[in-house]
C-alpha cells in the first residue's frame, strides 16, 4: 500500500517492485489480479477521481511492466506508450481568453482567426473550441497577452512533434516521428506516459541459470546514495543473480579512442562526422534530417562497445544494459540480426532498483578497488564529456592539432546544429549530440535528477584514479572485438 500522498514516482515504483517480487517467486499470473488492490486497498480514493480509475491505471502500468501495450495487450513496438485511463485534466481548449482580456476596438484577435473561432461578447473575447483549429494566431496577435496557450505538457516537452490528438482529443504518439527520448514522460503530470518494461524477461533468464552479465551506465555514480560506488553496486548486482557487472565506461573509452581515429579520417577527407552514443539523437537523424544518415559516425555506442567486449570472452554471455536512459530499450533492438552486435536486454535504473526491493538487497557503501574506465569514459554520462573525451584520445595518438567540436545540449541545440549541417552552414567539423539536457545524468529512467546526485557522484568520480585512455584499453589488449556497424574496420 502507498503512503497517504502518493506521487507519480511512489506508484510506478511500487507497481515495478510488486510485478518483481511476484516473477521471482513464479507467482506472477495469479498476482496481477491482486496487485491493483493491493496498492489502492480503497475505499477512498488516494489520487484520482474514484478508486475505480485508481485501480484500472495501476492495471495498465502492470502492463507495461511486462512489456504489453495497455489497449491491445501485445508486445510492445515502441517503448514509449500511453496510458488511456491516466490521460485526463489537461485543457482539451489549447487557447483560452483570460481575464486580462480588455476588449479592445482593435480587436486583434477576431480579426487574426480564419476559421471564425472568435468572437466578441459582452465582457470579453471567447473561442469557441469546436470552431478552433489551434494555429495560434489570436495567441500571437492579442496586445494585452490576454490569450493564454494551454498546450498539454507532453506535446509541448516532445521535441520532434511526435504527440499529437485522436478523434476524442486523447493523446497518441507518432511512432515514425518519434525519437524515443522520454521528454513526455517527465513532462506529464497525470503519469499518462510512460515507458514499458522488459524486465521480465531478465528475471527470467537469471531464474534459468544462464550466464548473464550486467553492463552499468556511467550515470551510475551517485544514483543509489552517498558511497555507492560501482563496486558496491557490483556486489549487490551479483546477489541478484548476475554473473558479473562490467562499466559502460570501459566501452566508453574504446568509442573514444576508436572515434577519434574516425574523426582524424573524416577530417582529412573535409567530411563532418556525428556521434553515436545517443540513441535519441541518432533517431533525431534517422528520421527528421534523413540526408544526414551518412554522417553518423559509424563507431558503436558504449553499450554495444560493452556488450561486445564482454561476449569476446564470454560468447554465450546475455549481457543487460542498466542505465537512465529510455531510447537504450530502442537501440538493444537494432542490429541484431548478427548475433553478439548489442545489448540484448535494458533496464533503467528505476527498474533496477526494483528488483533490489524484491529480494531485499541494500547496496552498500564501498571504496572503488576495481576500476574499470577512466574518467574520461565515465563522464560520457555529462553533456560535453564526449568531445572531452574525444579528443583526448585525439591528443594520445599523437596529433597535433585541435578537433573542432559542436556540443550540443538538449534536443533544441541538436536541431541547430543539425539544420546548420543540413545547409551547408555548420561552422564545427564534429558535433556531440545529447538529447537530454545536461547529458545521461538527467535520462528519464533516473532515481534522482542530476541537481540531487551531484556531490554524490562528483565525489565518487573524484575517487578514480588518473588513468588516461591509452592506458584503460591497455589493460584488456588481451581482448578483440570489433568497433564498428559496418564491420568493415575493426579496434584490435
């Protein structure tokens, strides 16, 4: 049961725990029916209208959790979805006169409408909805700002114009023009969108006894409390049932390296390179600035570098990718008609943290002894710690000159540059592109925004020791593995 003022993130993660706990003790099927009441035992309603509704939400959430789209109950496409019974209380009227309204003679705003939407009353203007066609123009005219712009959270978050309205003004998502960067999901208020959960099938495969390694995020520092460093969270990982943990920041550190070499190339051919290692950012490309494909840089992300490096010594290995980004779902599904290309499963750190309450494990603190990445690797997680990287393999190699970098944070800084790159006008030769703001440290699957986990993780990072790029890569010579999607070059 929730406490007595529930939030958005009490009821997703108490529905993620319970769903869990159920699948660890093979007691899921019958749990479903039983969950709902469980966390809205009623009469009362803690959050909603009715405990009616309050039930039929946590329904649809437990079918995300098991990767089922809450209408038709199939395996997810996309693992951004809506959640019909949570989709209430924003204005279906976008614009709406305001009390500010002076009826001036002017009359800006009637004169502004084409579809003869407005008209002047007695007291003031009115918009009469089923007549508006939501082009703004009254918004844009009236002199007193008297027109208000209520547009849904969501759709206003969606950087790619990807959400839009049904026939019953009931929100849907584009999947073709969406990027799954997870904005509209931090940007409900209702909790109506939310991500769908492969879970599950994790829990399955650590029940089966298969050999399962877990890949962590350098986001990681800081999420789960003061003191937490990788090794502790290693320990408790293992206790769920992984064979071992491996850091994304050693996979970091060889897209570092391997990029810079693609770069140096690029750069003396007079070509423009972009990174990889958004998922968001490369679906903003792919699918918004399609002419641009080609300029995608063609080395891994982390996670696949990761996964790969891990499957060279352990080729039967299924490797979960565990992080705060959503769109990482996304991209464990791409490329994988080659058997060992990425990733086979993710979890964000939310997720996780579930399946830590459902077998009771409390990750403790402890001093990092084996580091795996260096800094440069781990602060991928940071807008601008690419480049930073970057061209700091750029400087090992030997190179004397600088990369001239574009770093762009957030999703309307990414367009810029992408639209300077599409004409011809980007003065940069690279650009790093991070869809969320301030980087993978605010992704939307975070236990705590990057503001709460700061000194967290600025201390644990500062615990590192200085081992440059060269040198973290040097400690695994041993291993080979390839490095690029075409897999026509490869990092030996």
């Amino acid at each position: 049961m929730l406490h007595e003022n529930p939030s958005l993130v009490d009821v997703k993660q108490e529905v993620l725990y319970l769903v869990a706990k159920a699948e660890f003790e093979g007691k899921l099927d019958e749990a479903v029916d039983r969950i709902p009441y469980e966390i809205v035992p009623g009469p009362l309603p803690a959050f909603r209208c009715c405990v009616y509704k309050e039930r039929e939400v946590v329904r649809e959430r437990i079918s995300l959790a098991r990767n089922r789209n809450p209408l038709t109950g199939e395996p997810c496409h996309n693992t951004v979805q809506i959640l019909p019974a949570a989709c209430e209380g924003c204005p279906i009227t976008r614009f709406v006169v305001t009390d500010n309204c002076q009826k001036c003679m002017a009359k800006a705003c009637f004169n502004s409408c084409n579809f003869g939407a407005v008209t002047i009353e007695r007291d003031k203007a009115h918009i009469d909805p089923n007549k508006c066609r939501e082009c703004g123009k009254c918004h844009q005219a009236c002199p007193y700002h008297a027109i208000a712009d209520l547009q849904r959270p969501c759709k206003r978050a969606c950087p790619v114009d990807a959400i839009g309205m049904d026939e019953n003004m009931r929100v849907h998502i584009d999947d073709e023009k969406c990027i799954r960067c997870g904005h509209c999901i931090a940007s409900c208020p209702f909790g109506a969108v939310s991500d769908s959960s492969r879970m599950i099938e994790v829990i399955e495969a650590l029940r089966s006894g298969r050999e399962v390694y877990a890949m962590v995020a350098p986001a990681g520092e800081g999420q789960f409390g003061p003191g937490i460093s990788m090794d502790s969270l290693r320990d408790a990982i293992k206790e769920l049932g992984f064979s071992d943990m491996v850091e994304v920041a050693l996979g970091a550190d060889y897209v570092a390296y391997e990029e810079a070499k693609e770069w140096a190339e690029a750069k003396k051919e007079g070509k423009k390179k972009t990174t990889s290692c958004c998922p968001s950012f490369v679906h903003m490309i792919n699918r918004h600035f399609p002419q641009l494909a080609e300029c995608i840089s063609t080395t891994v992300s982390p996670m696949a570098a990761t996964a790969r490096l891990i499957r060279a010594r352990h080729p039967e290995a299924m490797c979960i990718f565990i992080g705060p980004c959503i769109a990482k779902k996304s991209e464990a599904g791409q490329y994988q008609h080659i058997h060992g290309d990425n990733a086979d499963l993710v979890l964000t750190f939310e997720e996780l943290m579930a399946l830590f309450r459902a077998k009771d494990i409390v990750p403790k603190p402890k001093a990092l002894e084996n580091q795996q990445g260096s800094r440069y690797g781990k602060n991928f997680a940071k807008n601008g710690g690419v480049m930073a990287a970057v061209k700091e393999a750029y400087k090992e190699s030997g190179a004397g000159d600088e990369l001239s970098v574009c770093a762009c944070n957030g999703p309307e800084e990414c367009k810029k540059a992408l639209t300077l790159l599409k004409v011809g006008r980007l003065p940069e030769d690279f650009i790093e592109g991070m869809i969320c703001n301030g980087g993978c440290v605010n992704g939307p699957g975070s236990l705590k925004p990057a503001a709460k986990s700061a000194a967290d993780r600025n201390k644990l990072v500062a615990d590192m020791d200085d081992r440059n790029i060269s040198g973290s890569i040097d400690m695994n010579k041993d291993i080979h593995f390839e490095m690029h999607r075409d897999r026509k070059d490869a990092a030996k």
